[in-house]
C-alpha cells in the first residue's frame, strides 16, 4: 500500500499574511525527522479553505520539494464545486505528489449517484491516485460502505479512504466490503488503534504536528505485534489528542507549535486565537507531556 502509516495533515505557517516558507520548510523537516510515514499538506489542518489557487499550489511545491521523496505526500485537492476539484488536483499532480486527498463535496449534499460522478469527473481529467475524505461533521454528508464500493468499482485510482466518523462499526463494515488492498486510514486521533485492529492501514492526524514520533511509533508497533507498546502510546496520546479539539482544529495546534518554538502564531479568519481558559488547558496538557 502506497499510503500505509501515521501521515501528518500539516498546518500551514503564515506570516504577514503570507506562507511561512522558512516555517514549513523546517516543520517537514522535523516530522521526517521524527519518523512519520507520510505528509499531507492543504488539508482541513492546513487551513485549506482559507488558501488562494496560487498558494495551494505553492504548499503543495514546497512540501514535495522539501521532502525530496523521502515519504510519500498525498495532498489536499478537494472542493464541493467539481470544476474546482479538478483545478486544484491538477495542481497537486503538476506539484510532483504521491496522491490527491479528496474531501467529499461539502454544503452541496450530493445523493451517491452525485459523489460517483464527482470522483470519476476528477479522474477523467487528472489521472493519479486518489483517496477520499469522508468528515461528515464538515460537510453533512457521509459515505456510506455501499457508496464507497460504487466509488472504487467506476474510479481505480480510487486507493483508500480518510475515515472521520469515529463510526467503528461503519470502519469494519468499510473494510469487510472493499478487501484487505484498499487503505482504510483513520481521521481521527481518538480511534487510530481500534481502527488498525480491523484492518485499517494507518492514520492522517493532527496530533502528530506534535508528536509524530508517538504516532508513528504506535502504528509500527502495532504493526509489529507489540500491542504493549502500541496501547502505551494510544494512551499517551489522549489528553493530547482532546487538547487538539478544545477549539476548532487547527487552532489548538497551531497555538501548540508555537510554544514550541516551530513556528509564529498566524490563523487566517475567520479562526481567532484560543480563549484564554481553553489556552490554559492546552498550556498544561503541552507541559504535562514534556512538550514545553
């Protein structure tokens, strides 16, 4: 499997309004560093929906450029207007990526037969693979096991799905009906061990901004059969993991990053810095696992 592991979805540093070059650059740097199997950038996490066609392009660059082949990068390329999706996709390929995140189209709420077209649209015109988002908490619409057959059945570059329902029974029944060779990768810091457990292959997180040696040490251990280690770290990673939703994702973390010194604090609105009790929370959870 091309995308098997713990991927980050990568903030995006901004300064003076524009992406933090130097920031990112470092912050790739540092996760490689670190162990993680995979990159993801312009996601829900990398403030996609704020960004600009030019500088989703430009993110994209600068990832695959930093990362000079050493993991995989599946990047962000979604939207809820086809036409678009195909756009930024294109982008995401001419960019050098592994792979495109496809989110399902948001606020349109289209029926099954709506998402098929939509995907095999995006495919007709930028062949590479792909793998689809399924968040329903921010788009009102879930992919269901049946519709995601019927996705991978008219669209092959179709590879694996990020699964953000939390729905373990949904997971097992996604991964009884699409086979052992379709990636099954968690969005959802909460469940990544439960989920690998029925066959999932890894995880997109957000936490692992933080701490990809932990994320990517608890997929490998498990991986390796030391369920031990693989609970150890699941369990390490909790309160970090609620830390990271005290607000809206990407707030928490980016504030998290910059008390440890890896980037400037910058969100695009409408995201605003923390509350100062929510901060508190978050300053204590940071310190309590020798983050700061």
């Amino acid at each position: 499997m091309q995308f098997k592991g713990a991927f980050t979805a990568l903030i995006t540093p901004f300064k003076n309004g524009a992406v933090d070059e130097e920031a990112y650059r470092g912050l790739i740097e540092w996760q490689i560093e670190q162990g993680i199997n995979g990159l993801v950038p312009c996601g829900t996490t990398g403030e996609s929906a704020t960004l600009s066609h030019a500088e989703h392009g430009e993110v994209i660059r600068i990832c695959v450029d930093q990362s000079k082949g050493r993991v995989p990068v599946l990047a962000g390329a979604g939207s809820n207007n086809t036409r678009e999706a195909i756009e930024l996709t294109r982008y995401a390929k001419e960019a050098g990526a592994d792979g495109a995140l496809l989110i399902t189209p948001y606020y349109n709420k289209p029926t099954p037969a709506g998402l098929v077209a939509h995907f095999k649209a995006i495919a007709n015109e930028v062949p590479m693979p792909f793998v689809v988002y399924n968040v329903p908490g921010r788009t009102a619409l879930n992919v269901l096991p049946a519709t995601l057959k019927a996705i991978k059945e008219a669209v092959p570059k179709v590879v694996g799905i990020k699964e953000a329902t939390a729905n373990l029974q949904q997971v097992s029944d996604m991964v009884e009906i699409m086979g052992p060779d379709f990636c099954m990768l968690s969005g959802d810091d909460f469940t990544v061990l439960p989920l690998l457990s029925v066959g999932g292959c890894g995880v997109i997180s957000v936490v692992s901004n933080i701490v990809p040696d932990k994320m990517s040490g608890m997929v490998k251990a498990f991986n390796e059969g030391d369920m031990e280690t693989a609970r150890k770290l699941h369990f390490e990673m909790q309160p970090l993991n609620r830390a990271m939703f005290l607000e809206t994702n990407p707030i928490p973390v980016k504030t998290s990053l910059t008390m440890m010194g890896k980037i400037g604090l910058e969100l695009r609105l409408p995201l605003v810095e923390m509350l100062p009790e929510n901060l508190e929370q978050l300053k204590i959870a940071l310190k309590e696992n020798g983050l700061i």
